[in-house]
C-alpha cells in the first residue's frame, strides 16, 4: 500500500545507515557512498518495483480504498511518477537523515524512528482491516463487493504474488543489512 511502502522505504534507508554505522562515524566517503549506493540498489531492484507491480495491477487495494475514486493507475497519468520520485526521495531522505544523526551520536533517535515507522506499518495494514484485506475497485470496495484477498474465485493468486514479493524484499533486505555489519566490523570507532 502506498500509504506504508513511503514510509518503509524511508526507515529502510535507516535501516541501511544504522547497519554501516561503524563505517560511516570515519566519515570517510568511500564509506558513506558504499553505503548509499547499496541502498540505493536494494530500492530500485528489490523493492520499488513491487508497489509498482501492485499499483498496476491491483489499485484499489494498493491505494487501500482511499482517495482514488478511480479504477486504475491510468486514470491518473501523473500518479507514478510522483509515486517514484516521493519513494526515493524517502529512502534517501532516510538514510542521510540517519547519517547526520548517527554522526552526532544520535543512534538511538534513528532506531526510534524506524521502529515506530514499523509499528505504523502494523497499526495501517491491521488497523485498516477492512479496507487492506478487500481487493478491487473503490467502487467495489463501496458497493460490498470487493472480494478479500484470500478469495480465489476470480482466478486470481493475489496471496501467493504478495508472499513471494515479501520473500524478495525481505531476503535481500537482511543480505545487505548483514554485509554492511560485516564491513563495519573491522573498523575501530
């Protein structure tokens, strides 16, 4: 839902920051943009590409029923542009935010941050139950007859798409969150 994938891309980019933090307190710039390069990469190859896909495909559900009172991406012809530039617009927002936090030794301002972006994360997609668990249409969704996720009659595979995206986006999310640790590891701050 693009309610939440902003805000995700934003604390994924803390998330980055605060995992070459070792590397980045040296303040020496072939750190910080190794880092910023593999934030960048995981955003355009692991995730950006996902609400794209959902944006595409299932709007209403993307947009969670709001505020869209069309049927498709293409009734707004400006919509994923802007939907792209704010998305990494936040994932670098978020990781040289946290850089600049990290280097006045604010780590744990960044880790709250992010840990609360998570939670509101949770709280829209569990919170919003009724409108986040129903695919289709907004009119659909208004009318009673958007069908829930798990329905399958339609022929669709809407869960098996959505949990093979979150093992895309998860599995190189912890890589790089591990190799950056990994590369910080010799380093004496």
């Amino acid at each position: 839902m693009v309610q939440v994938d902003v805000p995700i891309a934003f604390a994924i980019g803390q998330l980055f920051a605060d995992a070459a933090q070792k590397q980045l307190l040296t303040r020496r710039p072939e750190y910080y943009l190794s880092a910023l390069v593999k934030n960048n990469l995981f955003h355009i190859f692991f995730f950006s590409w996902i609400p794209v896909y959902f944006l595409v495909n299932y709007f209403g559900w993307e947009t969670t029923h709001m505020w869209w009172y069309k049927d498709s991406i293409t009734d707004y012809p400006f919509f994923l542009p802007i939907f792209l530039l704010t998305f990494f617009f936040a994932a670098n927002s978020g990781f040289c935010i946290s850089v600049f936090l990290i280097r006045k030794n604010k780590l744990s301002w960044v880790r709250i941050m992010y840990v609360c972006i998570f939670a509101y994360t949770f709280l829209w997609i569990f919170g919003l139950w009724t409108r986040t668990s129903y695919l289709g249409s907004y009119n659909e969704w208004v009318q009673g007859t958007a069908r829930r996720v798990w329905d399958t009659s339609g022929g669709e595979n809407f869960i098996y798409v959505l949990f093979f995206t979150l093992v895309v986006w998860f599995i190189p999310l912890v890589f790089f969150i591990l190799n950056l640790r990994s590369e910080g590891k010799h380093l004496d701050t």
